[in-house]
C-alpha cells in the first residue's frame, strides 16, 4: 500500500497478515495530490498540488525522479497512456494535453483544447 502525507512524504505499508512495517520511500518536499500506478504496476506518478509530476520505480527502491516542472506549465493531472506504461498524458491548467515519453520527460505530442481545465 503507498500512500502520501500533506508535507510530500511518499510511504509503503508492506502488510502480511495481522503485521505491517512502514518505510519512507521519497520526500518529494511538495504537497503530493495523486498517485498512480502504471498498467503493470512498476512504475508509479506522483504529482503535487503545484503540478510537478515524479516517477517513482518501487523494485528500484531508489528517488522520485522529476519528469515535468509544474512551475513552467501549470499541470492539472497526469496519467498513464495504456495500453503499456512508457507514457503518460497530462493536462494544464490552460487546457493543453501533452503525451510525455516516461524514459527521458520528452513531449512528444500537444493538443490545445482553448479552454480552462478544472478537476473535480
């Protein structure tokens, strides 16, 4: 089980049975506002309230690795791109979705809606 805190800490509850232990498994210093898992469940998106987007690998036990800056685009939300998990759609505030390729953070495709998105 992964979950977030407020202050952008990442943890995993690795449960068996009646006993659980927690582990810290990145501090992402934002607010995080989504996790999501890709399709085969080795790669996890994590994006932040400010709309920065990670990419966290739980068999690599290593750090959220920053895929897109919230800061320059204003990203609403992010998601995988199925069938697979080499790539994730996104959304800006100001209504531009882009297809990002998950192995380097280039964009490889943008549409403007010419409209503001909003989340419910």
């Amino acid at each position: 089980l992964y979950f977030s805190a407020q202050e952008g800490m990442l943890f995993f509850y690795d449960i068996k049975g009646l006993q659980y232990e927690m582990k810290i498994c990145a501090d992402i210093l934002q607010p995080i506002s989504s996790l999501l898992f890709s399709p085969d469940y080795t790669t996890l998106l994590v994006v932040t309230d400010q709309g920065t987007v990670y990419t966290y690998k739980p068999a690599h036990s290593g750090e959220a690795v920053k895929l897109l800056d919230g800061c320059s685009s204003c990203f609403l939300a992010a998601d995988f791109l199925t069938p697979g998990d080499e790539y994730c759609v996104s959304v800006t505030i100001s209504g531009e979705v882009q297809v990002w390729f998950l192995e380097d953070g280039t964009c490889l495709s943008k549409l403007n809606l010419d409209i503001e998105v909003q989340v419910n």
